[in-house]
C-alpha cells in the first residue's frame, strides 16, 4: 500500500487527538465509510453535530486522509496486521488503531465489491436461447437439405441496464468447435483454479 | 521391506525423479529407471557431474556409464560390498535396495531450509487467485435475475461477490482537491487557502459530479502523488545531486530551460508560419508567448522579496518589448484593423507609464538613500555626545578629590597623623572583613562544591538513562519488526502447512516404526526361548548318555562276574554288547541325519538367494550385450579397415 506524503500527513492529522478528539474519531471513520459507500450519505459528514467543535479545515484534512486510506487498505486487501503497523508509523494510538480496523473490516467487504464495480469487461453470456432449423431449398437451389442452428446469446454489458442479444447461425460442425473452445476454456480455469 | 521401499520411491520422487505412479516397490524397476534414478540422486548430491540421465544405446557406452556410477557411489563412501557396471546393469533387488538406502541418506536435507525463505508476493498473489478462482467454480450457477445487481451472496467463505457484467462501469476519475499541509506549523498555509479550505472547498466525498466516480478518482489522485514523487527522487538522485544545486534552484533552473525551449520553438513556429498563415493564427500565438511571460514573472515573484522582484519585471518587461518588437513585424502592416490600433495604442500608452513609473522609481531610491545618509549621520552625533558626557563626568570626579586634598592641606600633620589612623583602623576592619569573608567562604565554597557534583552526576546519569532510553526505543523497534516479519512468516508456513499434501504421514511412520521395533523384540524373546529349550535339551541328552554309559558299566561289570561261572550269563553278557554296540550305532546314523537335514535346509536358502538373483535372466541378457558388443566391434573393425 502506497500513499503520498499528503495524504499521509492527513492520515496523522486525523490520527492526531490535538485536532480529531477521542470521541469523534470513531465518527470520522464511520462517516468516511458511509460517504464512500452511498450515494445518499456522501456528504453526511457536513451538519454532523459531532464536529462542530473541529476547525472545518483540519476536518476536511482529516477526513480526506481517512477516505484515501479506506478505498486504498480495501484495495490491497489489508488485513487487521497490515494496517496496525501502517497506523503506528502515523503515531496512531492502540485504541484508535482497533476502533478503526472495527470499523473499516466490517465494511471492507462492501467497498471491494464497489470498487470491484470499476472496470470494464467484454459482454458476460447469462442465457442462450436456440433454435434448430431445417434449409430445404432457396431461390438459387431447388435442393439444400442441410441444418442450421440459429443461436442467440443474451449478454450482460458495462453500463448497461438491459439485457442484450447476440444472434448467430452456425452448422453442426461449427457449433462443435464453439462447445470444444468453450470446454477448453473451462478446463484452463480449473487448470488455473488447482496451482 | 515393503516400507523401506515405498520410503525410497517417495523420496525419489521428491527429488524428482520420473518415477511412475503404480511402481511402488523396487522389484518393479527396470535398468532403464534404476540408471536414471541413480543419476539424479548423485545430480542432487553432488551438485553438477556431467552423466546422461538416460541409457545410452551403444553396448560400450552403457558399460562406461555403469562403471562410472559405481565409481561416484564408491566415491560418496558406499561399503556394502564390491560395485561395479555390473551392480546396476545386470541388477538384483537386495543390491539396488542397498544403494538406494545408502544415496537417500546422503541426499542434502534441503525442505528444511527453503522453508525458512518467505515466499515472493507474486506467487502469493497467484494463489490468492487460484483460491478464489477454485471457490468461485466450486458454487452452482445461479441465473442473472436472481442477482441483485450483479451481486451474489455467498456463504463459504462469507462475502459477497460480483458476477456478470451489468453492474460494471467504465474507470472515470475526476481531480479532487485535498486540503494540504494544515497540521504543518513550519509551513503555515496563507490566509486566503485557509478561508477558502474552511468556507467553501466541499468534502472530499462530494466533490466528485456523480458519486460513482469518487473511487477512481481519489485512487488516481493518490496514485499521481506517488507517481510524481518518485519521478522526482529519481530525477533528483540521477541529475539533481550531481549538479549541486538546491532542490528549489535546481527546479527553478528546469522550470526556466523548459520555457524557454517553448518559447524558442513557438517563435520559430511564427516565423515560419508567417508567410503562409492567416495573421489570427499569429496573433493567437502572440498571446500564448505574453502568457509565458506572465507566467515567469510571477513565479519570480513569489520567490523574491519586493523590490528586487520589482526590478526585475522591469527587466522583464524590457524583454517582453524585445520579443514583442520581434513579433510585431509578423504582423502585416498593410490591413489596419481597428483592434490592430487599439492594440497599438494601448502598447504606447503602456511604454509611456512605464517609463514614467521607471522615473519614479529612480526618484524613490534616491530619496531613500538621502534618507539612510541622514540617519547614519544622526547616529554619529550621538555616539559623540555620549562619549562628551562621560568625559564631563570624569573630570568632575577628580575635581572633587583634588579639593579634598587642597582643604586638608593647611594643618598637614595632624591631619597626616588622623588619615595614618583612619588608614589604620579601616585596615584592620578590612583584615577582620577578609576573615570573616574566610570563615563564611569556605562551607559555601564546599556545599557550591557537593552541589556541583551532585549535578555533574545527575547530569551524567540523565545522560546515560537517555542513551538506555535510546537503546531500548531502537530495540522496541527492532522487536517489532522481527515480530512483525516471523508472524508474516508463521503466517505463510501455516498455509503453506494447510497447502501441504499430507500422503507420507509422519505420525503412521513412527507408528510402523514402533510396531517394528515390538516386532523385533518380540522375536528376540522367542529366540531366547528357543536357544533356552535347546541348552534344555542339550543337558537332557548329556545327562541321559552320562546315565546310559553308567548303567552300562555297572550291568556290564556284573554280567562279566557271573559271566565266568556261567555259560548263559556268557551269552547274555555277548548280548548286551552286541546291543550296546548296535545303539550307539542308531544314535550317531540320528545325529548324522541331523546334520544332513541342516545341510539340505542351508542349500535351500542358498538356492532361493541364488534364484533372487536373477541370474539366469542376467545371464541371457549378459550373452546378448556380449553379442551385441561383438557386433559393434567387428563393425569398428569393419570401419577401421575399410579406411
């Protein structure tokens, strides 16, 4: 875990009890993990009543160091260990190094998938539906006699609410080659899955 | 020896070895795989020793091979009989399981130490990945509308985790600001930023325009600092120190060259431009370089003290007309708009504040510099006049003790006589003074003494407690850390412990081992039994014949007295002879038949250790490679003379 020198300076401002008392840190945290995760909460730290004693710029300092070592200890995973020694070096006292990790674990969960949520990804098949048709002849045949599969893949994709389609027909053959790259590719996972 | 054997093929296998799975006893294996074997063994011992893993086709060279590995065995202290090509060419099990004993004892004890090495991160990562890859398939699928949003809850381990794409978003980052530097007393933070960090700046969490984006964006606000601040101790390790400039006068000296490689290439730009492009183009680039400009100054401003900045965007302002007199005549004089004019005008009229402010300026010095003569001159003055005050009191001073002197003058002898007493009496007060002075000075000297001691001592132990105090921060440091470091090591093991396979189990070793060892024991007592039953019998028989010889010497002594009275008796006592004889003749064909029948049996285990050997088929397969080598030397020979 890598952070700047001012988000670290932050970081022991709000470990800091001179600028952040006792009884409000555990406020700042859990208004930091709020703000991160909902929408609705993301400025729930201003009229907080708990505040109102702290400077509002040692505040926002504070609270700005707080939400970058959140979203950043989510992202490398950082375990209970991990962070107290991080907090340490920033002079944090025992009790606020357990009541931050109390409450950033119980969240951490929540804002990996959030930030599992940033990325993008090629449609993500969720269904198929199919259909087996039979060609007897066209206008330039007057005999074809051969099957078609007429596929259709319903996919997921970034940023979209809906459901979309992928339509394709393919022979027999062709929709075996499709079924033996897909089993492969299953197998490479399951390869990847037993290292 | 089925375990010493399964104990074997495991430890070969864990040096890697190509054993196949389904062998599991030494009997199984072939030339081939014993030659291979061995060589990775004595790779592994030895480290490097040039031997084909594999056989080699020619007669010739298998021999060499063989006889080579004998000689490396024999050369790692191997005593167990004679060795030779033949001990792994033409092999038999007892043999090879010997060898086989001898070389996995000699293996390095390696596990131990890769042990203690800590696994990179990379690979912990992998396995992170494989893990959750692993949980991930092992769940049933689960269709999408039964996810809310992609998220699916998940029991084991509990969490939760995305799936599909639909709730997915595509990195956007915007810049947030962070408040910087506020708990830094050296540097304080102006009035202004302040004002502004308290009043208006909205908290970080809600800078972002939509919510979604203020992730990505504090992650790449953060991640541009680290960026940036290691760029820069490169560039200041590689380039900075060795110019030996201050970090400030080395960034400003950069800050300075870059724009004027900027401003070379944007005038050169102009210039050739000019003759092809529309003057709008040119007027635009105009502005761009006054920016430029701009820019300069006050960034030497901020850096400079007032007046000194002043004069220097006098010279600047003399450079920018330079450049600006340089430009001017991109501009075609031919079409005069009316912005062209107000421009000119403008300019003029600027030039001429200028120089008047110039004028000015050069006033205000002067003025000043009268102002700073003056005052220094003041200064003076004074210092004399108090140099003139103090003379004055002097000289009143000695005024007064030569009218003293001219008033006592007139009666000199007594007034000798009562100045003689006067000296005489304060002389004597000044003894008594110096004594009693004495008399208080000495204890007050000795406690200043004690005292100063005393505190030397403090002092010291102060200064010894603060350097212990030092010792033991650094050791509380050094604790930590190896605390820190041997957990994430235990942590590591324990997974690596949980990751283990655990098919050789020590625990059912030691239990083999043990039964063994009762085994054994219990055999040891049975044969003690044994050997017990037959020194039993041994006596029985000892005794019996001791009884035997005696019963016959007494019956025989009697039947040869009565033997010459009487012709039966006579006849008895032949009897009894011929029967003696006739017994002892039954008894040593029993102990001969003992004897054979111990024979036969050790021929038998002659004969099975001799069938064990495999001699037979050796012996085939030693006729056929004498052939073969035959053949390969007659073709040598064959090559040797058609040459």
């Amino acid at each position: 875990m890598e952070l700047s020198a001012s988000v670290t300076e932050n970081i022991i401002i709000a470990g800091d009890s001179a600028f952040i008392h006792d009884n409000s840190y555990g406020q700042l945290v859990s208004c930091a993990c709020k703000g991160i995760l909902f929408e609705e909460n993301r400025n729930v730290i201003e009229n907080n009543p708990a505040f109102k004693d702290i400077d509002k710029d040692v505040l926002k300092a504070a609270y700005s160091g707080i939400v970058t070592l959140v979203i950043e200890a989510a992202k490398h995973d950082s375990t209970a260990e991990n962070l107290s020694t991080f907090l340490e070096d920033c002079k944090y006292t025992v009790d606020r190094i357990s009541t931050f990790n109390k409450i950033f674990l119980s969240q951490k969960s929540h804002i990996q998938l959030l930030l599992g949520k940033v990325g993008s990804s090629f449609p993500h098949i969720v269904d198929v539906e199919w259909r087996l048709d039979y060609y007897i002849k066209s206008n330039n045949l007057e005999k074809i006699d051969s099957a078609v599969y007429l596929i259709n893949l319903k996919t997921e994709e970034p940023d979209e609410q809906t459901i979309k389609d992928i339509q394709f027909s393919c022979t027999l053959e062709q929709l075996q080659d499709l079924v033996g790259k897909l089993k492969d590719a299953t197998k490479c996972m399951e390869k990847i899955a037993q290292v | 020896m089925e375990e010493v054997d399964r104990i074997i093929v495991h430890s070969l296998r864990s040096i890697g070895c190509d054993v196949e799975d389904d062998i599991q006893s030494l009997r199984q294996f072939g030339t081939e795989l014993i030659i291979a074997t061995v060589v990775q063994c004595l790779k592994v011992i030895l480290g490097d020793i040039d031997l084909p893993s594999s056989l080699p086709p020619g007669m010739s060279a298998r021999f060499r091979l063989g006889a080579s590995l004998a000689n490396h065995v024999q050369d790692l202290g191997y005593k167990g009989g004679d060795l030779g090509y033949q001990t792994f060419l033409y092999s038999n099990e007892t043999e090879v399981r010997k060898i086989f004993m001898f070389l996995v004892e000699k293996l390095p004890k390696e596990s131990s130490q890769a042990a203690d090495e800590p696994i990179g991160a990379s690979v912990l990562l992998q396995r992170a990945i494989s893990t959750e890859i692993n949980t991930q398939l092992s769940m049933a699928w689960l269709p999408s509308f039964l996810k809310d949003k992609g998220v699916r809850n998940r029991s084991k381990p509990p969490g939760w985790q995305i799936e599909g794409a639909c709730c997915l978003q595509h990195y956007h980052s915007c810049p947030v600001f962070i408040p910087k530097s506020i708990g830094n007393i050296s540097n304080k933070v102006p009035k202004e930023l302040r004002s502004y960090y308290i009043k208006h700046l909205p908290y970080v969490t809600n800078q972002t325009n939509l919510h979604r984006d203020l992730a990505p964006s504090i992650m790449e606000a953060n991640s541009l600092e680290v960026a940036v601040s290691q760029d820069w101790e490169n560039e200041w390790n590689q380039i900075g120190l060795a110019s030996r400039l201050s970090q400030q006068e080395f960034k400003k000296r950069k800050y300075e060259k870059l724009l004027k490689m900027i401003k070379d290439r944007l005038q050169q730009d102009s210039q050739l431009q000019e003759k092809i492009d529309s003057q709008t183009a040119i007027s635009d680039l105009n502005q761009i370089l006054t920016n430029i400009e701009t820019q300069n100054k006050t960034g030497n401003v901020k850096t400079k003290g007032s007046r000194f900045a002043h004069t220097e965007k006098l010279q600047y302002a003399k450079d920018e007309e330079k450049t600006m007199s340089q430009i001017g005549p991109a501009v075609p004089e031919k079409d005069k708009d009316t912005e062209e004019e107000l421009e000119k005008k403008r300019k003029e009229e600027v030039d001429s504040l200028r120089t008047e402010l110039s004028s000015i300026t050069a006033g205000l010095e002067k003025l000043e510099l009268e102002v700073k003569k003056f005052s220094t001159g003041r200064q003076e003055m004074e210092e004399e006049m108090a140099t003139q005050k103090k003379s004055i009191e002097e000289k009143n001073a000695a005024y007064k003790v030569k009218k003293r002197t001219l008033d006592l003058l007139p009666e000199a002898e007594a007034n000798i006589e009562k100045l003689q007493q006067l000296v005489e009496t304060s002389s004597q007060r000044l003894i008594n003074l110096s004594k009693q002075w004495e008399a208080h000075r000495d204890p007050l000297i000795q406690q200043y003494n004690e005292l100063s001691q005393l505190n030397s001592k403090r002092e010291s132990e102060a200064e010894k407690k603060l350097e212990e105090i030092k010792l033991f921060r650094n050791k509380m440091k050094e604790v930590a850390d190896d605390a820190r470091r041997k957990e994430e090591l235990h942590k590591q093991l324990v997974s690596e412990y949980e990751r283990m396979t655990k098919d050789v189990n020590r625990s059912a070793y030691t239990r083999k081992i043990l039964e063994i060892v009762a085994n054994i024991k219990k055999q040891k007592q049975e044969i003690d039994k044994i050997l017990v039953d037959t020194k039993s019998i041994q006596k029985e028989i000892n005794s019996l014949t001791g009884k035997l010889d005696r019963t016959f010497t007494v019956t025989d002594e009697l039947i040869f007295r009565d033997a010459k009275k009487d012709e039966a008796v006579k006849k008895a006592y032949r009897f009894l002879a011929a029967l003696h004889e006739n017994f002892e003749q039954l008894i040593s064909t029993v102990e001969d038949t003992g004897v054979v029948m111990r024979e036969i049996k050790d021929l038998e285990e002659q004969v099975e250790i001799e069938s064990n050997k495999k001699v037979l088929s050796n012996l085939e397969k030693i006729s056929v490679d004498l052939q073969q080598m035959k053949k390969e030397n007659a073709t040598l020979l064959a090559k040797v003379k058609g040459k």
